[in-house]
C-alpha cells in the first residue's frame, strides 16, 4: 500500500501536490454546518483513526447523526470496497 502511494505520488505533478496540500490545511472550518443540516449526518472513522473519539463525540450532537466505525482502516476510509459508505448512500 505505501508503494502505490509513493507511486501515485512520483507520477503527480509537484505543482498539484503543493495546491492539493495548501488547499487541504487552508479551508475553512465547516465543523457546525451539521448543527444546522436537517438532513442525515452520517459519521465515518477507521479502525487505527487516531481522532474517532472526536467524531463521536460531535456526532453526538448532531440532528439524525450516525455513526460507522470502518475495520482495518485509518484516517482515510476509501469510499468503496467495504461496501459501508456506498451502501448508506443509496
């Protein structure tokens, strides 16, 4: 897995590296917009995700919240595969 991703990463552009990282630290912080979503909230963490007590915790306090621990997995959950997100989608 960490070789496809030093892969992946030595095919990228540089330029689209350092945007893709500038723009993932500088966004805003959108952390209430469930607070005011009236729709489903659902809440996905890895199995090794080093913050999922914070997710639970704020899903907690959502309207319709849901919360789904993903096995195997760390901070970043693929989106399909394990059939979990794609699944809930529909």
């Amino acid at each position: 897995m960490i070789d496809s991703a030093r892969e992946a990463a030595a095919q990228t552009d540089i330029d689209d590296l350092i945007r893709g990282v500038n723009v993932f630290h500088a966004r805003p912080d959108r952390s209430d917009f469930p607070t005011r979503w009236p729709g489903p909230v659902d809440v996905v963490a890895g199995e090794f995700d080093q913050a999922p007590t914070l997710a639970v915790q704020r899903s907690g306090g959502w309207m319709n919240s849901r919360f789904h621990e993903v096995d195997g997995v760390g901070h970043y959950v693929p989106l399909g595969g394990n059939g979990l997100i794609v699944g809930n989608a529909e």
